[in-house]
C-alpha cells in the first residue's frame, strides 16, 4: 500500500508540474477553465470540457462530504442504520457554502486553521504509530490481481488530487510565477510523506481483516490499538477537520470555476460574482 501511495504520488507529481507551469505562465482564478480556454477558444469544445470537470469536482465533494457523515455519526449516532450520515453531509456542504460566499480572504483563514489542525494530530499519529507497526504485517500483503493493483492506484491519485485546486487562486497571490509551483510541489510532497507513512502504520497495527470490517473509518480505528478508545474520537473528529478543509477547497474551486465560465457565457450570467443579489445577503449575514 505505501509503494502504491508513491506511484500515485509520482503520477500527481507528473500533473502537477503541468498544472504548475501553466498556472505560473496563464495565472487565472479560472483554474483548468482558463487553460481549455487558451487552447480551444471560448468555444463548444471548452465549455463541455470544463462543465464535465466542474461535474466532477461536485461528485467528488458529494464523495468527501458522505465520509464526514460517517465520521460524525460515528461520534453523534443519533438514529441506528446510516439515516443520519447525509443529513450530516448536507449540513457541512450548506456551512461551508456560507464561508465561501462571503470571499477567498476567509476561506483561506479558515483553511489554515483546518490544516494546521489535522497536520497536527495526523504528524502525532504518524510518528508514534511508526514506532509501533510490526514490518512483518506489511510484507506480507499483496495484490489478488492487476485489476486490484491499478483501482487502488487509482484512488490513491484521487486522494492526491485537491493540488489542482490551488490554480484557482493563482490570481489572488502575490508573484504566482513562484508561489503557485512551490505550492503545488509542497503539496504533493508532503501529502506523500504522510499517505505512504499512514498507510504503513494503518497495515501495520491493525489486522486487515478489521480495516475491512471498519473500512469507512478506518483511520480512527487505527488509533484505537496505539491510544484507546479517546484516539478513536480524537481521530474521528480530525477526520472531520480534514474532510471540511477539503470541501471548503472543492467549494472555493467550483464558484470561481463557474463565476469564469459564466462571464465567458458558457453558464448562466447569473452565476458571475458580484451579480448576485442573494450572495450579497448571505455575506452580509456572515460578516
């Protein structure tokens, strides 16, 4: 599994780069819309291309949001069954739309405290678990198939894939030439470290059997044989902080998105910034 987080790693690096020298060159808060605009022209071409990948950015956010449902009813099991794990999901996508209504600058404040929260417990994690995973565990698994081998490559790189993302702030930073590529190597780099490094604690100190049995919340049942019962909830919760700061970067890249394909008329001219009545309200009610 941690081999495999590098291949994806490697793969996210290889499209990072290109993310990186055409943010640096073509700085858009547009982000991919910009680059398929340069290429093709406010064209059919570039609105299909773009209305399928912001598709996708929505599918993803629906995927991230159901995981912090789990979590959290986990923690807050109202009902039995999983009634309560889209009422959760609903509710942090609606909070999180707030925050990004009312602009980039609190969005970003509210991304550094999320960050610096879950980089916080996750390093904890990472560093004693390692001290703890038995080598013999890890050796020892393999892949039934190629099948198996290329589908968990494939959702390895979709963990990876919120670096992307950062292009759609490369018109709001300064010198975005040199911010925007450190950033996306930073991120890379570093959600590397810690996937390959977690994933060998995860295989290390819990049966597999069991990870598959506590396959939704698996990170929070890694931190019950190293913790206890309280990392259980420790972790569960830093769960939730790390699926809300990535909702909250899905959010922000999905408006600005839509605000440029919109003034491109490849949306309604409603969704432009700053032509929304409703929006304005929402922010007022915020600030």
């Amino acid at each position: 599994m941690g081999r495999l987080s590098v291949i994806g790693g490697v793969v996210a690096a290889l499209s990072g780069y290109s993310y990186a020298r055409l943010s640096a060159t073509y700085p858009s808060g547009g982000g991919i819309h910009e680059f398929y605009r340069l290429a093709f022209g406010n064209s059919v071409i570039t609105g299909w291309l773009s209305l399928l990948f912001l598709l996708t950015l929505i599918t993803t956010t629906a995927m991230i949001a159901r995981t912090f449902g789990v979590y959290a009813h986990r923690i807050i099991p109202l009902a039995p069954g999983n009634v309560w794990i889209p009422a959760y999901a609903a509710a942090i996508v609606i909070l999180l739309m707030w925050v990004n209504l009312a602009g980039s600058r609190l969005v970003g404040r509210l991304a550094i405290v999320l960050v610096g929260i879950k980089m916080t417990v996750l390093a904890i994690l990472l560093v004693y678990g390692l001290t703890q995973a038995e080598v013999s565990r890890v050796e020892s698994l393999g892949f039934s198939s190629p099948t198996t081998l290329l589908g968990t490559v494939g959702l390895t790189f979709l963990a990876y894939s919120g670096y992307g993302q950062i292009t759609n702030a490369a018109d709001a930073v300064e010198r975005p030439e040199r911010t925007i590529p450190l950033a996306l190597l930073l991120a890379v780099s570093i959600v590397a470290v810690f996937y390959v490094g977690l994933a060998w604690v995860a295989l290390g100190t819990v049966p597999i059997a069991e990870l598959k049995l506590h396959a939704d919340t698996a990170m929070a049942q890694v931190a019950h044989p190293l913790f206890g019962p309280a990392g259980v909830v420790i972790l569960a919760l830093t769960a939730m902080v790390s699926t809300s700061s990535a909702i909250n970067a899905q959010l922000f890249s999905q408006l600005q998105m839509g605000a440029r394909m919109a003034r491109c008329g490849q949306l309604p001219a409603s969704l432009q910034e700053g032509e929304r009545p409703y929006n304005r309200m929402l922010v007022g009610g915020i600030v």
